[in-house]
C-alpha cells in the first residue's frame, strides 16, 4: 500500500516534531522555544484535526530527551498546534510523517532488492 492509501484508511498519524512541524532540530531548552512554525504542515495539521467527517488523531513524535519535554509542550501550545498526544519514543500508529524516514519500497529499489518474508528456520 502507498502512502496516499494509506493515508486516506489512517486514524492515528505520528508526525515528526524537528524538521517537520518546527522547521529546526532542537539540542537545549533555548533551542526547542525558539524553534520556528513550518506554517504549511501546521495549516494540514489543523485542517485534519479539525474535519468533522474524516478527523484524524494527531501524536506529536519526537526524539528530544524527556528533560525537554515542559518546553516541547509549551512550544506546541504557544504555536496553537493541534495535537492528542506527545511520545518521545516510537510508537504504534498508521502513519509517520517524519523528515528523515524513507519508505521501505523505495529503499528496496534503491539497493535494487524485493521485499522478501524471512524464513526463520532456515537460520
């Protein structure tokens, strides 16, 4: 399935924080304050968490260290980012949106590979 399929059958979607919902990657407690809006995926973000007939469930995914958590929170609410939870680890979900993540049947024809099903007691 590609990502518009999967898209349009998601409930839960994880969206990246650095890079994606703010525009740079945060190390301290000034950094993630001062962290800049990318306005184009906050204005899909509130259309999605907003639609009365297709509503998505929004998890703000981040690999910021918990000790920055207060300032991820605050940074979110002073930049009105719609969100219904926070996880500072992977978590289950239908679909990531992530600046850094490459999807697995791209990579595979890059490294000119098919997706095969190990076979575990051949090992």
């Amino acid at each position: 399935m590609n990502w518009k399929e999967r898209y349009k059958k998601a409930n839960i979607i994880h969206i990246d924080l650095d890079g994606t919902i703010c525009n740079e990657e945060c190390f301290t407690a000034e950094e993630c304050i001062n962290a800049t809006l990318n306005q184009a995926i906050w204005r899909w973000m509130w259309k999605i968490h907003n639609d009365p007939v297709d509503r998505k469930f929004i998890i703000i995914n981040t690999a910021r260290r918990t000790k920055f958590a207060r300032e991820t929170i605050e940074w979110l609410d002073k930049n009105s980012v719609p969100f219904d939870g926070v996880s500072f680890r992977k978590s289950p979900s239908d679909l990531y949106i992530d600046d850094k993540c490459v999807n697995i049947n791209d990579f595979l024809k890059f490294i000119g590979g098919k997706y095969e099903k190990m076979d575990k007691s051949k090992n």
